[in-house]
C-alpha cells in the first residue's frame, strides 16, 4: 500500500527540522550500527530505496560506488536530495518502491 506523508507540507516542515534532516547521517541515532553492516562499496551500483534527503545515496559516492540510484514516493523529498546533489553518478527517481 503506497503511503506518502512527506508531502504533507505541516509534516515536511517539522521532519524538516529534525536533527537527521540538519545533520545527516551522523545525527541519525542508527548510523553508527548501519554502517558497519554495510559491504564495501567501491564498484559497486547502488539502490537506495527511500533515500529521502540522499544522504545515504551520497555517502556511497564517497566511499567510491560506481553509481548510485535513490527512489522516493514524495516529490518533496526528492527536491532535497536534488537540490544537495551535485554528483552526475547519482540519480533520484520519485517513484513508489512497490512500483519498481
């Protein structure tokens, strides 16, 4: 069931001032864990499904994927990451993951 709050503006405006929207991956409480779950990424495509703002989409960049695609259902969330993105080896797609 595809379900989109982001694009509600009065609830995009306050995730919009949580400290994970300001201070990216390292000021979301589960980074540390996640990250050393992750696989080395060098060479590798990425998917991120959900990527939000793109701070996930960015860090495989700079821990050198070879490209990395972010999904997102709201268009609002997809602005972001554009609008903070300047790398041409990622790419944002505003699209529902059961879409895929």
């Amino acid at each position: 069931m595809k379900q989109n709050k982001y694009d509600d503006p009065t609830f995009f405006a306050s995730y919009s001032q949580m400290a994970r929207s300001i201070g990216g991956l390292d000021a979301a409480g589960e980074w540390p864990a996640f990250r050393q779950m992750l696989p080395p990424l060098r060479d590798k495509n990425v998917l991120d499904l959900g990527c939000g703002y793109g701070w996930h989409c960015r860090y495989a960049r700079s821990q050198q994927a070879r490209s990395v695609v972010g999904v997102d259902i709201s268009e609002k969330m997809i602005a972001r990451a554009r609008e903070s993105t300047s790398d041409p080896a990622i790419e944002y797609r505003q699209l529902a993951i059961e879409d895929i």
